[in-house]
C-alpha cells in the first residue's frame, strides 16, 4: 500500500507545475519580467493529454502564510484560482493538493538572477494514506539555459531561461521537466515526465504545455 500510495503522489503533485505560470512583478521592466501580473492579462496554453485552459490575471493579492501572493482564476474547473508570487529574483507558487498537502504547498520555481548551471532545491513534506510520517519531497532546479531564444507554436520567443527540474522521494527518482520562461510574457512551454518505475507500482505520466496566445496590458 505504501509503494502505491507513493505512485499517487508523484501523479498527483505534478498538477502543481503544469497549472502554475505567472507570478508578481512589482520593480522590473517587461524585458526581464519573467512572470508579468497587470490586471486582466491572459495566456491560453495547450495541454497534453488534457486540453487547453487560460489563465486571467485579477485584481487581487491575497497573504498565505504571512506571503503575498497574486490572484489568477484558471478556466480548468479542476484547478480553480492560481497563486503566484515574487520577491526580488525568486518567484513561488502555492497549491493545496487534497490529501496530500492538505497545508498548502509554496514553491519556488525560478530564480532569475542565477547564472547557466545554477541551482537551488525545494524540499516538501507530503502526507499519504496508510503512511504514518511525512514523505520529504526534493524538487531540484537547475538553469540550463539563459538569454536565449526559442520558438513555441509557431512564435519566436527571446530572452528566454530553460529550468530543468528533478524531482527525487524516498530515494527514488520520481522524474524531471523542463520549463521555458520568456522575458516579458512568463511560461511559454514546460514538459513533466513522471518515472515509471513497475517494481514500486509507478505508472510513467508525460505531460506538456504549450503557450498559444497571451495578451500582456
């Protein structure tokens, strides 16, 4: 039950990173704002296997846990509102995913200021039926590329960091993506492949995104 219940986990929390996007800016020019919040400002993303969805950036802050975060409402009914955040360089992220961080889960996503093979770690406790302690959960980024460009559904985006994320519990490696952020307009791709791993009931998950239209006011 135990390997199992693991399984559901690494499943389950990887909504977290292909549902987040944007973040708030507060100081930076568009040129360097990797997660912009103006008001009603939109991005339509692609998703495989699931569909599309838009995010709408609000007019509203909200404080969790003594943090500020930025109000956007998400078109998957199955996610509801998104919360995202800046603080100088780093940019978080806050979810609650039922039963498993029933607390919340804050993440930190990108850091915008590293250099090429820069890296920082996000360890998370999680909770699991039938499992008596915490599961730590280690989310290790990387900056692989920065200042580059790249062409997303036909769009040449510039100025764009590639983070590459390993995600490891309980000595497994659960699996990696890669996420693309555009400087002035936030996500503009990501990729999330889930381990399969048939000795301890894991099922390979892949899933992508893909940015087809935004609108920055």
């Amino acid at each position: 039950m135990r390997l199992k219940h693991f399984s559901f986990y690494l499943i389950a929390i990887s909504s977290m990173f292909i549902f987040g996007s944007c973040g708030k800016d507060d100081t930076k020019t568009p040129a360097t704002d990797y997660a912009p919040m103006t008001a009603s400002s939109t991005w339509t993303y692609q998703t495989a296997p699931s569909g599309t969805y838009t995010l709408t950036s609000t007019n509203r802050d909200t404080t969790i846990n003594g943090k500020t975060f930025h109000v956007f409402t998400n078109t998957n009914s199955n996610v509801g509102n998104n919360y995202m955040g800046k603080s100088g360089n780093d940019y978080y992220r806050f979810g609650i995913l039922p039963g498993i961080a029933p607390t919340g889960f804050d993440e930190t996503y990108l850091k915008d200021n590293l250099d090429v093979n820069g890296t920082w770690v996000v360890t998370q406790n999680a909770t699991a039926p039938g499992i008596p302690t915490p599961i730590p959960v280690n989310l290790t980024y990387t900056i692989t590329e920065k200042g580059v460009q790249k062409v997303v559904s036909g769009t040449t985006y510039s100025n764009v960091i590639h983070v590459k994320l390993n995600i490891s519990a309980l000595g497994i490696s659960g699996g990696n993506g890669d996420f693309y952020y555009s400087g002035g307009v936030g996500l503009i791709e990501s990729t999330l492949v889930i381990n399969a791993n048939p000795a301890f009931g894991i099922q390979a998950s892949n899933q992508t995104q893909t940015l087809t239209n935004y609108s920055i006011k």
